[in-house]
C-alpha cells in the first residue's frame, strides 16, 4: 500500500507505481467516491468501453406505423 501526503491546497500525487498500472494519463480524469472512512478513486471510462457489453440482448424496437 502507497502512503501519499496531502498538500497544503488539498492536493495529492498518485504514485508513480499506481499510475502506471492503471494506465493514468496527465488530464485524464478520476471519479472520487467515499466508502466508509476511504476515499475511491478510479479512472472515467468513455462511454465507448460499454459497446457490447450485454451480448445477445435484443436491441431492436418495435415502433408505431406513425415514428420513424
């Protein structure tokens, strides 16, 4: 487990080592959760990541004659 240090202006730095098995990229940005007394952080996914991932759901819509 990595210790960090909060700065002065609430700031921390992700540790090298975690960054880079998370892939973490400068601009990328972080989701913060709380989970009980820790703070979650976790990278934001494009909403691309979730093409497929319900395989073999049935995405056609039946529509009235009047939509298109």
């Amino acid at each position: 487990m990595e210790t960090v240090t909060v700065s002065p202006k609430f700031q921390v730095v992700i540790p090298k080592d975690l960054r880079r098995q998370l892939n973490i990229q400068i601009g990328q940005k972080l989701k913060a959760r709380v989970r009980g007394e820790h703070i979650e952080l976790f990278p934001e996914q494009p909403i691309s990541v979730a093409r497929g991932f319900l395989p073999g759901l049935d995405s056609t819509v039946e529509r009235e004659d009047d939509r298109v």
